[in-house]
C-alpha cells in the first residue's frame, strides 16, 4: 500500500494577503488549519450556508441591534460597540477586532 501524499491545491489572493502570508512559517499547514476549522466554526444562524431567509434575517437584526455594531477595519465583521477599547481614540477611529489583532492582521 503506497503513503498517499496528497494533492496540490493552489488559489488567487490579493497582494495584501499573499504578503501576510509570507510570514507564516509554515503556509501548507495553517491553510489546512484554518480551512478545517473554518467547517467546525459555523454560524448559529445560517448554520454555514451564508444566507438565512429574510424573516431570520430581520430577527436577528432586532437581536443584534445592527445600527449599534463597529465594523472591524480588517475583517469587516460588526461587533458590538462594547468591544472598543475604552481609552484609546486612535484605536476606536480604527477598530481591529479581537482576531484579527491576535493573529497580527490589522490591515
């Protein structure tokens, strides 16, 4: 029985990411990292499909208060304005959520 070694997989990004990606150590393994976590770590409301029906849509608009949320500069994602840092303005003007300066991304 022969070792399977896998197969190739390559993609297109952006020069941004494409240059974080240069400081990885080791690229092949944290792409396989995040893409599997990526299927354990869906969303409870469209539960990974990406859309959810317009009546879940509006109540979850009701829920998380939409007007209220901060999008993060990096990752685009709403949080609630609670998650910015109370004392530094510079960082409220920029906002970079708690992942994305974890990981070092803050583009």
């Amino acid at each position: 029985m022969s070792k399977d070694k896998g197969v190739i997989v390559s993609f297109r990004v952006d020069r941004h990411l494409a240059d974080v990606l240069s400081n990885v150590p080791d690229k092949s393994a944290f792409i396989r990292d995040v893409i599997l976590r990526s299927f354990y770590e869906t969303c409870p409301v469209c539960r990974g499909r990406g859309v959810v029906p317009e009546e879940i849509s509006k109540w979850a608009e009701k829920r998380l208060k939409v007007g209220k949320l901060v999008e993060c500069h990096c990752c685009r994602y709403g949080y609630p304005k609670s998650a910015l840092p109370r004392k530094d303005a510079a960082a409220r003007e920029r906002f970079i959520c708690p992942h994305c300066r974890s990981h070092g991304h803050g583009h």
